[in-house]
C-alpha cells in the first residue's frame, strides 16, 4: 500500500485530470462534501473562490492518492474510509470540504480525495506541518491494524534519501518511453566511455543526445525534444560540473553550441522525417473509439439540457398564468364587493325621503357611501400593488433560479470539453509513445542524432583558403626543382659545364676580377607554361593547386 500527498492549486485542472476516463477503465465520484456543486469543477471552483476571497492561500486543495497493493488483496469501501478518517484526523482537515474519487487503471483500484484547506468559519488555511511524516505514521499504524505488508520505503534506513520523479520527468517517460533511469545510464556511458570532446559529443550523438546552451552550462535536447541538464544526468557523484566544463569548453565552447530552442527546432525536422510512416490513419480506430464514447457522454448532457430548457419554459408560462389568474381573482373579489355594498344601501321613499332631503340625512348618507367607495379601490389597489410586488419578487427568483440552473449545465458542457481534450492528448502521446517505442524496435535507446550542425551559407572551398598566401616565385621555383628530378641527368654534359665555369673563374682571375660580358638579365616573376617540360609532361591546374 503506498499513499501520496501533495498542495496544490489549479482546482480545474485536477478535475479534468480526475475524470480522464482514457487513462482510467473506470471513475467514480463517491462523495462530494461541503460544496453546492455536485461535480469536481463546480466544487474545486468554490473552494477557489472561498480561498481568494478569505485568505491569501494559493495551494488551496490537498490532494492524497492510495494505492493498495493488489498482490494482497483490495480494500473495502470500510477500509477506505477508515484510512482516511485516520489521515484526517492526524492532519486536522475533519469535517474539511472534500471529494472522493475511485479510479481503476489496468485492474488497479485506487482512491482520490481532495480537501479544501479554507477554514470557512476561522477565515485561515488549515497549516500542514510534516505531513508526509504523519501520512507514514498513518499508513503504518493502518497495515498493522490490517494485517498488510509495506514496500521497503515505509522502512526507515540509514542514509535513505526519497526520490521521487517531479511532472517533467514524468511527461519525459510518458512522451519517450524511457525511464530516468535508462536515460542516466546512457548518457553515464557516453562520458565514461569518451576520453575526449569530440569522442563524448559523437557518443551522445548516438544515444540520440544533442549539446545545446541554456541557463544552465550545457544542457542536453535528446531526440525527442526532452530538455536535461548534462551534470544532473551524469550518474557518477565524482563528476562535478567543473569536471565536464574542463573537457568540453576549450573545443566547444558554449558560445559555439546551438541554443536550446534552435536544437529543438533541429531535432524536430529530423524527428519528423524518420516519424512520417505514422500516419493519421494509424490512429483512426482508437480516436473514433473514444470520440465515439465522448459523443455518448455530451449527448446525454444535452439532452439534459434540452429537457431543462424545456422544463423551465413549461415553469415560466405556468408561473404567468398562475399570476394572471390571481390579479383577475382579486380584482372579481373586488367589484363583487362594491356590488353588494351598493345591493346592501338602504334607498328611503315617501316621507322619508322628505324628511331625509329636509334633514340633510340623505347628504350625509351619500357622502359616507362615496367615502367607503373610495376607500374599498383605495384597499384594492393597494392589494393589488403588494400582490403585483410579491408576483415580480417570485419571477424573478424563477429566472434567477432558471439562469443558475442554465449556467451550471453550461458549466458542465465546458468541464466536459476539457475533459475531453485532455482524453485526446492521453491518447495522442500514448499513440506517439508506442509508435517511437516501436520505431526503435523494442530497445531502451533513443535513434542516434546525426546533425550537420555547420552554420549555413556557402560552401567551404578548401583549395582557395589554401593556396591564398602562397608565393608564386617560390612555387615556381620548387616546380622546377621538381621537374628537375624527373629528368635523366647526363654526367658528360655536367662536367663540361662544371669544366666551363671554372675556366671562367681563372679568366676572372686574371683580368683583376672583371668579367666581360652581357648584363644580368632581370628576373621576372610570372607564370611560365611548360617551362622544361616536354608536351607529354603537361601538368592540369587541379595537380598545381594540390602541392
């Protein structure tokens, strides 16, 4: 049985995360405490909105995962429970709002709960000091209540360290197929089996690893995109960043190295040309599958719409009719009162009616009659004003109600459609996953990263940067002495020659050291054409260039 925990915020994303149903064979919301809302977004709002306008909490929801070890047995819904009235308990979160969420993944039960830490009634975020002590705590104390067996980390050992993966490396393993761990030790071997730069760079290169710049000295892009700090995947604590910057910055320098964003770029248009047989259609039957099943849930939800609007218009025309049918019952109740008040006046005749008009009895009398009259529509209207008040007030609590009742399945539909993005993207990267898987056939190894990483433009020309500072004169004179040495010698011709010149010498001698005879000719430096050369001795401009 293992139990994580962790403070978070982004109520919304959690609950799309929670209702993933393509990452999940099974999801049930088992129960929603302290919450108008019956749903995980219109809950996880709330809380959002009790957090900001109480406190000044960011983290406003404690999330808590368990995983019971399947190998000895599932839990009980009793077992559940007890556990996280337990945890509960030791953390202070009773009677905190909260939902719980059952999940079975590969036949794997496990259970969700979220709190909200708002304190409604204290205005304060309930504080969470050690709570991953107090979690061990409670598992601990639950396996020996319950007879089970806990994994060697519930254990403590000297000098054990918790390592657990943060949501990068996770996405990584998820969008590669490779675990830390397989990753670590290639890139551990590239370094331990390089006794140079450029033999490190070229067995990162086939590991399918490429150098970059970023905030860091030397970052790593792999073939997937993924970024990594070189020294963090370097599994050897005797390695030290200085260690890896005195092998790599005097033959690539960091200012020679590709940034992270262009190294991705390049590792993209690669990826894509070695990724092109995984086509769409590859992944028609699984999308139309889920998509199918989507359709099946938004259908009943607007179908639940449709009956709701349908509902509330049924509510609104009974309610006007319902109203109407007062205001006429109050004003028949009216003039049936004026009707018999009129019925019920007494009309004098005779010598009453003498001795009234005499009197000024009969005045008085109709005056009285005219003040009860005035009196009995002064009563009606002001009847008629209240119920005319009262009508509105309960009208617009129905519309009230109505747009409350509109506005939470419009919330629905849009919970709904993250929900359903977020499903597309599982699948999307569980596809990518196995089609990469797959590409490398089987192996833990990413495909090799043969870059041209040369800085674009023209074309290097070797033979120009060569021959650039080059003497003509002296090249001449050693193509001379070249074409020399291919030519027979005749040792008759040396020695007269050499006979010659000493002969010459003696003559010089003589004559007090003056030589007669015709000035030294100028030496001029140009381009002699077979010069010594027989036509069968020609040379081409290419077999020049190249000495």
């Amino acid at each position: 049985m293992i139990s994580f925990a962790s403070e978070r915020g982004l109520g919304q994303d959690l609950a799309t995360h929670l209702l993933n149903v393509d990452q999940n064979e099974y999801v049930e919301i088992a129960s929603v405490r302290g919450a108008v809302a019956s749903d995980l977004h219109g809950a996880f709002a709330e809380w959002e909105a009790q957090a900001h306008a109480l406190t000044k909490c960011k983290n406003y929801l404690y999330s808590l995962s368990i995983n019971p070890d399947q190998r000895q047995g599932q839990l009980t819904r009793e077992q559940y429970e007890d556990y996280i009235a337990r945890a509960e308990t030791k953390l202070g979160l009773t009677d905190q709002p909260r939902v719980m969420v059952f999940h079975i993944k590969e036949g794997r039960e496990h259970c969700h709960i979220v709190w909200s830490k708002v304190d409604i009634e204290n205005e304060k975020a309930v504080h969470l000091a050690f709570d991953h002590d107090k979690l061990m705590a409670v598992t601990q104390q639950f396996a020996r209540d319950h007879d089970l067996l806990l994994p060697d980390g519930y254990h403590r050992k000297e000098g054990s360290e918790r390592d657990q993966l943060t949501l990068y490396e996770k996405h990584q393993e998820r969008n590669s197929g490779l675990s830390k761990e397989e990753r670590m030790e290639q890139v551990t071997d590239a370094w331990r089996g390089s006794d140079s730069a450029k033999a490190f760079m070229s067995a990162l290169a086939e590991q399918g690893y490429i150098l970059a710049r970023g905030k860091r000295p030397y970052v790593l892009i792999d073939f997937y995109g993924n970024m990594n700090a070189l020294p963090k995947m370097i599994d050897d604590k005797t390695v030290r960043t200085n260690d890896i910057r005195a092998l790599l910055d005097e033959e690539f320098p960091q200012e020679s190295l590709p940034t992270v964003e262009e190294a991705k770029k390049l590792v993209a248009d690669h990826r894509k040309t070695m990724e092109e047989y995984f086509k769409e259609e590859q992944r028609g039957a699984q999308l139309d599958m889920l998509k199918a099943k989507q359709e099946q849930r938004r259908s009943s939800l607007l179908t639940e719409q449709k009956l709701l609007k349908t509902r509330q218009q049924e509510e609104r025309i009974t309610l006007e009719l319902a109203q109407k049918s007062e205001r006429e019952d109050l004003k028949q109740v009216h003039l049936s009162g004026l009707k018999a008040a009129r019925e019920r006046r007494f009309k004098p005749t005779g010598l009453a009616a003498f001795l009234g008009n005499v009197t000024g009895v009969n005045l008085m009398r109709e005056k009285l009659h005219k003040y009860r009259h005035r009196q009995a529509i002064k009563t009606y209207l002001a009847t008629r004003d209240d119920l005319k008040l009262t009508q509105k007030t309960r009208l617009t609590d129905q519309q009230r109600l109505h747009e409350f009742e509109a506005g939470e399945t419009s919330r629905k539909l849009r919970a709904l459609e993250k929900v359903d993005q977020r499903e597309l993207a599982t699948l999307r990267e569980s596809l990518t996953r196995e089609a990469r898987v797959h590409l490398r056939g089987g192996r833990a190894q990413m495909p090799s990263l043969t870059l041209d990483l040369t800085p674009p433009g023209r074309r290097a020309v070797p033979h120009k940067a060569k021959n650039r500072y080059k003497s003509r004169g002296l090249e001449e004179q050693f193509k001379d002495a070249r074409d020399a040495r291919e030519r027979e010698i005749d040792l008759t011709e040396s020695f007269k020659d050499a006979a010659g010149e000493e002969g010459s010498g003696q003559a010089d001698e003589g004559t007090g050291g003056i030589k007669a005879g015709p000035a030294p000719a100028i030496q001029r430096y140009g381009r002699k054409r077979n010069r010594g050369k027989t036509p069968s001795q020609k040379r081409g401009s290419e077999e020049d260039r190249d000495l």
